[in-house]
C-alpha cells in the first residue's frame, strides 16, 4: 500500500498496478541524471516539459518497488496509463514528497518544517 506521507502514488497501467516514489535519493538521481536542482526540476515540470524528461522523471519514481524499469519500459508503462493518469500519478506523488506548510503543521511538525512540535513533560 503506497504511503502518501512518503511521497508515494499508486496508478494502473492496463491491468497492472504500479507505485512511484520520490524521496531523497530519487531527488539526487535525477539532479545527477538531468543536471538540474529540485526547484529547477519542478519548474520544467510546469513549464511544458519535454517528454524525454517526463520519462526520466517518471521511471526514476518507478524505481523503488519496481528496480531495473528502464527508460523504454517506463515509456511503456507511461503509454498504457495514458498521460492524464501520468500527470495524475506525478502530482499526487510529488505533492507527497513535499507537503505545504499547513500539511506539515497538521502532522506534528512546525510550520516552518523545521523540527517536531515539542510537547511539555508532565510532573507524574
């Protein structure tokens, strides 16, 4: 079962069911795959992004519970899901991966995202 909270998104493709993650190591493979820094990234995610990066977005998402798709396969996959359950995929995953403020408030965190709300120690 995907965990949302971890970055996590599950979608069909025909009848199959995959789960793309994106944590910390997906976020480094792709600055060292494409050059570019997250906010770089999430930018030429809006602004029209190139196919061949949608593919080697998606497919290093793929990589965590399904290892060694490579980028044909994730092509594949992409044109089975259709690109509305692409994009529908990649928002609910990246958004997972980076919850607003008022997300990491309503989980226990600062609003800030800084540290975990410390609690008062009782007297007994």
């Amino acid at each position: 079962m995907p965990n949302p909270l971890r970055g996590e998104a599950s979608f069909k493709a025909g009848a199959a069911s995959f789960t793309l993650v994106f944590d910390i190591n997906v976020f480094c493979e792709l600055e060292d795959e494409t050059g570019l820094d997250l906010p770089a990234l999430i930018d030429h995610i809006q602004d029209k992004p190139s196919m061949k990066l949608l593919r080697s977005i998606f497919c290093a998402g793929l990589q965590n519970h399904h290892p060694k798709t490579s980028l044909a396969e994730a092509g594949e996959i992409m044109s089975d899901a259709g690109m509305d359950g692409v994009k529908d995929a990649l928002s609910r995953a990246l958004k997972a991966a980076m919850p607003s403020k008022a997300e990491i408030a309503d989980d226990g965190q600062s609003a800030e995202g800084k540290a975990p709300k410390r609690r008062k120690a009782g007297t007994g």
